[in-house]
C-alpha cells in the first residue's frame, strides 16, 4: 500500500459557544496549551463563536481546550463540540498506487500551516479527474497523478516548513514575530 506518515497528525477539538465576543476579531493562540499547533476562537456573532484547538497526535485535544479556556479565562456555554483528526505533515511522496489515488485529507492536500484543506483538496480532485479522463482516453498512465500535483505539493510544502518553524520557536520568539506584523 501507499507509505503514511504516522507521527503527522493533530487532534482537535471545537465546540460551539455562547458567550460575548467581538465579532470583528478572530484570534488565534499560540503556546504550551496547544503544543504543535493552536487554539482559536473565530466569531460567528457577538454572541457565538467557535472555540478550538489542534495539538500534537499523542495530547487529548478535548482536555487541551479545556486548558486553553480556564488560562484565556473564556466565560462560555458550550452549544455543540466537535473532533477530528487533521493530516499536517508533508505532502506525500506517493499518492498513487496501482489503481488507488489518494485526494483531500487521505493524500495530505492539507495545509501543515493552518490545517485548512478544503481549497487544496478540492484542486487535488481536479487534478486526480484530469489524471482518470486522460489514463481512460488517452491511455496515460495513472501514475501520472504524481507529477501532475508537483505544483500543489510545492506549495503544501511552504506550509510544511512554516509549521516546522513555528513548533521549533518559542512562545516569545512566536510573540515577538506576532508584534512586528
């Protein structure tokens, strides 16, 4: 089968809160709280928001939110949750194997950086049909798929090497890089 990184992964946690919020300011925490990621709070309104966090594969993301929401002091009242698991490691080498191509969170079309995968998946499938429509009628090879998303992985890459180097700074070195911008 196709080799996947195992130690690339962040579990996260999100619920859905109500409490009171500056709807025009969507945060996001860096720090111990979420070690090898980070926590949000993104507004839906002045009375909801989505409270989250990612952090490494071995934390309980749960347990992490809760951390993150007694040290913010976030007065909330939980409406829904939700879990997850999101790919954030590098593309991979090899997201095709005999008839298999993997697309979306299963090829790590993900962004490392943010996480986010729902842009970068949805190019990935374009590229995956234009790899089917040309092996079906022109009989290219499927293997082609690989070289056809050397683009898409250039730039998941990037975000590879951002996420690297945020985990390898400091929670000071993080805040001072924060102010200067």
């Amino acid at each position: 089968g196709i080799q996947v990184p195992s130690g690339n992964f962040v579990n996260a946690f999100q619920i859905r809160a109500k409490g009171k919020f500056d709807k025009d300011f969507a945060e996001l925490h860096f720090g111990n709280f979420a070690p090898g990621f980070f926590a949000w709070v993104i507004p839906e309104s002045k009375e909801t928001a989505r409270i989250g966090i990612g952090c490494k594969a071995n934390s309980n993301a749960k347990q992490c939110l809760e951390e993150f929401l007694q040290k913010k002091n976030l007065q909330v009242q939980k409406i829904d949750e939700l879990a997850g698991i999101i790919p954030a490691g590098p593309p991979l080498k090899e997201a095709v194997k005999g008839n298999a191509l993997l697309v979306g969170d299963a090829g790590f079309h993900t962004k490392a950086s943010t996480g986010g995968g729902l842009v970068t998946g949805s190019i990935a499938a374009g590229i995956a049909a234009e790899s089917i429509t040309e092996h079906l009628r022109n009989n290219k090879p499927l293997k082609n798929y690989g070289k056809n998303l050397s683009a898409l992985n250039k730039d998941l890459l990037l975000h590879w090497k951002i996420r690297n180097f945020l985990n390898s700074s400091s929670d000071e070195a993080l805040n001072k890089l924060f102010v200067k911008m």
